[in-house]
C-alpha cells in the first residue's frame, strides 16, 4: 500500500519490471520476484498475458522484459568471463528491484552496487529481510551487497558511489536496465560520458538498453532520452568496441518469440532509419541492447621493455 500510494510511475516501474520477472518464471528464475512486484503488478501483468493468450497474440506480454532481463543476465556473466578471476565489480545503476545478487552465481567473485532512491532500497531491505528470514534456501550468490542510496540525476552519484566502498581503478561491469530513457538527454549524457571516462583508468563493460525516438515519443510518454544510433554515441565517447542487438536477434531471442509474423520481426526487416512502418502506418519503436566495453592503453614503458 505504501508503495502503491507514495511512489511515482519511474519508482513504480521496478515493481513491474520484478512482475514481468514473476510471471515469465519458465524462463527467469528469481526467488524474489513475486515478492518485489506487489499483488496489483502481478494481477494487472496476469490479466494481460490471459488475454493475450485467449486471442493468440503474436507477441504475448512481458515478452520483451523477458528477453531484456536474458540477454543482461548473459551478458553479465559473459563480462564477468573476460575479466580472467580479476577483482571486479557490478554496478547497477536504478537498481529498483532487481534481484540478480540473489540469483546470478557468476557474482560470487564480484562486489555488487546498487544504485537507487532511498526509499526504494529501503523497501526492497525490508522485503529481502522478511524473506530470507523465512526461507533458509534464500542465500545471497554476489560476494557482497552494497546499497548506495543516491539519485542518479544529481551531480554527485558518482561520489557517494565512491564513498560506499567503489573503487575506480577495479575493473566494472555498470548495468543500466530500464533507466536511461526516463533521464533528460543531459542527465543520461552525464552518466555515460562518467562512465565512457573509467575506460581510461581501467577495464570497463557498459550493458545498457536504449530507445529510439519513436518509442520515446508515444502519445503520453513518461521516456525522455533516446538514441536512434547507440553504436554511434558511445564510441564517440570513448568506448572502443560496440555491439547492439534487437529484440528478435539471434543473441536477443531466446526461442521466447514463436511467431514468424511478430512485431520484433517484421521491426528487424526494416532500415533503421525507417521512422513509420510502411505496412500499417505505425510507429516504428525499437529497443536496442548494447554492451560497450573499452580500457585503457598499454602502459608504453611495459611495452617497449617487452620489445627489447
């Protein structure tokens, strides 16, 4: 009830997105999703998939976040991998209520930071609590749990992260599921140029999704930031190597999308620069999965000693 009648729709959002977790539990296994979501996101996200169902949907709902929440999962650990057992850490920025330190064991070498309102880590203490106290089988997989309560849209986030224990010069891996889009343009450029920066000082993977201008541009839209060319941005940054993935991709599908005839699909045979889909008329809204990844030079003393 407290979150229902105090949190606005972007604390909200992490609610529905542990809802999509809960209810897509074929695929996902995360022991506290049901509890993060709330009955009200599980019963509106239920009714939803019923109907979808009933009327053989070609896309049934919470199909995206399933496949979103996948590809981050796998390309987490696959960070993780090539780090080679070096000290690393993970930072998820707005958090809300993911629960990937209680279920993802390639965390078990890496410190975890959670980034996110006050209130929401609050919450979401209180619940973990609550559960792990009554289910011996709850145990946290990441080496350790931080909580860093900041908003991510004030100038100094980076530095109460720092203050928590983050160190700069440890490689990361920096997770931005579902946040960018609801930044201004300057607030999410901020963050990724900070981010774009650690590249200098040591080992860094960016896993981010983001939206193109027409997603962000529905009537009635909460989204504000968008990129129609991530793969652009980033390297312009600072990043040196770019991968971006779509919905309905080979690496983004998960054998969760059955129907030929598909909105992902149909999305996927078009020119990006495509604004309207020539078919129907309607917009032509995309979610681009990107990893970004980039590290500093060699240090050129160490390679001309190797030379000689």
């Amino acid at each position: 009830m407290s979150i229902q009648n105090e949190w606005d729709y972007l604390q909200k959002s992490a609610c529905q997105t542990a809802a999509g977790r809960a209810l897509w539990k074929h695929v996902i296994h995360d022991p506290l999703a049901h509890l993060f979501a709330g009955e009200t996101h599980l019963r509106n996200l239920h009714t939803k998939i019923q109907r979808d169902r009933l009327n053989n949907a070609r896309e049934v709902s919470g199909v995206i976040l399933a496949v979103r929440t996948l590809w981050f999962d796998t390309r987490i650990q696959a960070a993780l991998d090539s780090f080679d057992n070096d000290a690393t850490q993970v930072v998820l920025l707005g958090a809300g209520m993911d629960a990937r330190s209680y279920r993802l064991n390639c965390l078990n070498k890496s410190d975890v930071f959670e980034v996110d309102f006050p209130d929401v880590l609050q919450t979401k203490t209180s619940l973990v609590q609550a559960a792990v106290s009554s289910r011996e089988e709850l145990k946290m997989t990441a080496k350790s749990l931080i909580d860093v309560a900041t908003d991510i849209r004030d100038k100094d986030w980076f530095e109460n992260l720092k203050k928590s224990g983050f160190v700069p010069e440890i490689n990361t891996v920096w997770v931005l599921e579902g946040i960018l889009y609801y930044l201004s343009h300057t607030e999410a450029m901020q963050v990724l140029n900070l981010i774009a920066e650690k590249c200098k000082v040591t080992s860094t993977v960016l896993l981010a999704d983001f939206m193109n201008k027409p997603s962000a541009s529905l009537p009635n839209s909460v989204f504000h930031f968008y990129s129609d060319w991530p793969d652009q941005l980033l390297p312009s940054l600072g990043f040196s190597h770019v991968k971006l993935s779509q919905i309905g991709d080979p690496d983004a599908n998960f054998g969760l999308l059955h129907n030929p005839l598909n909105l992902f699909n149909k999305l996927l045979r078009l020119p990006r620069t495509a604004q309207i889909h020539p078919d129907d008329g309607t917009p032509c809204c995309r979610l681009y999965l990107v990893e970004a990844s980039g590290s500093p030079p060699p240090d050129k003393s160490i390679t001309n000693n190797v030379s000689l």
